[in-house]
C-alpha cells in the first residue's frame, strides 16, 4: 500500500513538468504565430523626420548633401519649431536620403510651402545609383501657382497649387509601371481622401527595378519652398497615423516593420 502511495506520488509529479513544457512550447508556437502575422502586414518605413534633431542652418544630419541653400530652418514652420527649406542654389543642386528596398513602391509623404514669385524647387523620386541624375522616376517642379511634372520631353501640368500656405503632398512612385501617383490636400486627411492623378509618367522609364533615391533638387530656382514632416514608405498603403494636439503626425508603431535612423 505505502509503496502504491508512492508510485502515484512520483507519476504526478512527473507529469506536472511535462504540462509545463506542454503549455511553454504552444504559448511560444502561437507568439510566434502572431509575430509572423504582424511581420507580413507591416510596412517598413525609411524616413520619418520633423527635422527637430536637426541643426539649424545646416542640412538634415547623414542626408546626402550636394547643395549649399538647402538647409534647416526656423523661418516658415508647419509642425514645432524646425522644417527644411529650400532657398535656392546653383543648377543641379541636390539634397537627399538613399532608399534601400525589394519593394518596387514607394510612397512619399510631406507638408510643403511655396513663396511666390516663380519657380521654386524639384521633388525626385530616383531609379538610379547616383542621386545626380534626373532620369528614370519621378521628377516634379513647383512654378507660380502650378505643380508640374516633366516627362522626359515637357513640363506638363499636373494641378494647381496654393503658393504662401502650407499643403499636404502624397506621392506614391511605381517603378515596375514607371508611373506615379499625386494627391494634394490641406491636410493629411484631406489628401488621403483625394481622387488624385493615377498613371502620371516617371521622366523617362526606371533603369532599376526599386527606388535607389528620394531627393529635392534645384534648377532654375527663383521662389523658395519648404518641406515639414517628411515621411518615406514602402508600398502605396498609407501608413496608420495618429495626430498629437499641436498637429503633428506621430507614427502608429504596430503599422511599422522598421524604422531606418539618421
């Protein structure tokens, strides 16, 4: 009888170890479950900057810089206390950040403000290696009360554009198409919700299969611009944003495989 009592002893206690594990191996398969889920739904982000970390009066910090007028400024303002304005410069002056992706969609979002008074700056989504070239993506121009596109032969209108207020700009760039998409708004909401302009044409065809380049460039510059809450993504999803009290987007993380820092 005592040694029964002992053998049942033993059994139980052999078989608690062993629900345990049990339980710690299915809580392991189904976090990891969730995790892959959340990891196949999510967006990278490569670029989301107020340009408040940022010195004033110099160019955002470890862009790529080939320009001696664009830099950090105080002076025009969306969000907090800094923006990047870009004041003028020789032709083919070229500020930007380079995109690492297998992803052939990039969307490009920001607040940007026009002086007027004429031509002001380029806005380049690029294909190629170098951040110098034109070619190959997107490549728009903000002139008087216009924004335009060239497209390898002619500026072509795209839209009208507001000059000495701040407006919200959403570019998604397509390089399997070549092609790209516009919506303007007076703010994010707004823009989101613009039917836009679909199948507008890269300058001339991408000489790579993703975007190499996001890039702001001067040729002919006379109005300054600038540009507030610049936010860089994959795919042509917008990303799900929150807004703090003083207007400013604040990224919801859960949205966000990774987020390159500069």
């Amino acid at each position: 009888m005592y040694k029964n009592h002992v053998r049942i002893r033993n059994e139980t206690t052999t078989a608690r170890p062993t629900h345990l594990v049990v339980v710690s191996i299915l809580f392991v398969l189904f976090t990891l479950s969730f995790y892959v889920i959340s990891t196949v739904n999510a967006q990278e982000v490569f670029l989301q900057t107020g340009f408040e970390k940022d010195t004033v009066g110099n160019p955002p910090n470890d862009w790529e810089v080939l320009a001696e007028m664009m830099e950090v400024s105080t002076e025009q303002v969306k969000t907090d206390n800094k923006s990047l304005a870009i004041l003028g410069g020789a032709n083919d002056d070229t500020i930007g950040v380079p995109i690492e992706t297998d992803n052939p969609v990039i969307s490009v979002e920001f607040w940007v403000y026009i002086a007027s008074g004429g031509r002001s700056f380029n806005f380049k989504v690029v294909s190629s290696d170098s951040i110098r070239v034109n070619d190959g993506g997107v490549y728009i121009n903000w002139d008087n009360n216009t924004v335009r596109l060239y497209n390898g032969a002619t500026w072509v209108p795209i839209d009208d554009f507001e000059t000495d207020t701040w407006k919200y700009v959403r570019v998604v760039a397509n390089v399997d198409k070549s092609e790209f998409e516009m919506y303007i708004g007076n703010d994010r909401d707004q823009a989101l919700k613009d039917r836009g302009y679909n199948g507008l044409a890269f300058r001339n065809a991408a000489v790579n299969p993703t975007v190499q380049w996001v890039a702001f460039h001067v040729y002919g510059i006379f109005s300054p611009g600038y540009v507030d809450d610049l936010l860089i993504y994959e795919g042509s999803e917008p990303l799900n944003l929150d807004v703090d009290p003083q207007g400013k987007l604040a990224t919801t993380w859960g949205n966000i495989k990774r987020t390159s820092v500069w």
